[in-house]
C-alpha cells in the first residue's frame, strides 16, 4: 500500500502537467470534425491548402508552421485544416458536393472544386488560386477571409489575429 502511495505521488506532476503540456506543431484535423467542434465551441477554422509538389508549400510549412508562437496561436484559437488542393475526397460546402471529377489519371494533377472555390481571390480584375493558400471559415463554416500565398510568421500572426474569438 505505501509504494503504492509513493509511486502515485510520484507520478501526480506528470499526469496534472500533461494536459497542458505545450504542443510543438499544429494539431491538424479532418475538416468534418473542424465543422462540428467550430458550431460547438465557437470557434473560426483556418484551412491550409498545400500541394505535395510545391516548394513554398514546403517552406511555410517548415518555417511559418514549425514557429511555436504560430503554433500556440493556431491550435489555441482555431481548429485546423490542412487539405492537399488536389486530393479526390468529397467535400459538402454550403449545401453542395465538391469534388476532383478528372480521372485518377490526371486528378492528383488537377485542383479539386472545393479548393477552386473558397481559395479564389481577385487581383487587378482577375481571378486566382495560388498554393499555399490559408481560409479561415466562421463556426458556421461561412468563408470570411482568403490568405493566399507564402506568408512569414510575422505577415501570418497580422493576418489571422483579427479572427480571433
């Protein structure tokens, strides 16, 4: 009985710390759990569309992804997406299927709809999609915010502050 005592004192300070223990990368998760934890919880989700063939896709998340004050900002206050701009998953957005509809032949060479439809942006009159690309969607799943590009830790801390709950 007394080393069973001992051995539970010993191990309180690790049970109590580990629930708050600092996480050193960006707890990614599906999107349909990001959709029904954001209306739960009240919180805004930021999804990061890569590719695997693109560098600057590489460097921020090195980089921009691997900064622990990115980190702790990101996973404290957003649940976050990280979705491949050309994978074939079916995703519902806004009442409607989205989807890569090229063959498996050219899809994981061709942008998936949903991607092409929230990353869009416009500049000088023309309309873009560019990877990486950050949207921030409210707990309702609403779109309100396209971050397009590589951004630096400093130019993403300015930009998602603001969406913040």
């Amino acid at each position: 009985m007394q080393r069973l005592v001992i051995l539970l004192l010993a191990l309180a300070p690790f049970i109590a710390f580990a629930q708050g223990a600092v996480k050193n990368e960006i707890d990614w998760i599906p999107l349909e759990k990001a959709k029904k934890y954001a209306k739960k919880y009240d919180k805004n989700i930021l999804v990061f569309f890569y590719k695997k063939d693109c560098p600057y896709c590489e460097q921020m998340k090195k980089e921009t992804f691997s900064d622990q004050t990115v980190i702790d900002l990101i996973n404290h206050n957003f649940f976050p997406v990280k979705i491949d701009s050309r994978t074939k998953d079916t995703i519902l957005y806004n009442g409607k299927k989205y989807s890569n509809q090229q063959p498996i032949s050219h899809g994981s060479t061709f942008r998936h709809d949903f991607y092409h439809e929230v990353a869009r942006f416009n500049r000088n009159g023309e309309d873009l999609t560019i990877t990486p690309t950050i949207v921030l969607f409210n707990n309702k799943f609403d779109k309100i915010n396209v971050l397009p590009g590589k951004h630096v830790k400093s130019l993403l801390l300015r930009k998602i502050k603001p969406y913040i709950k």
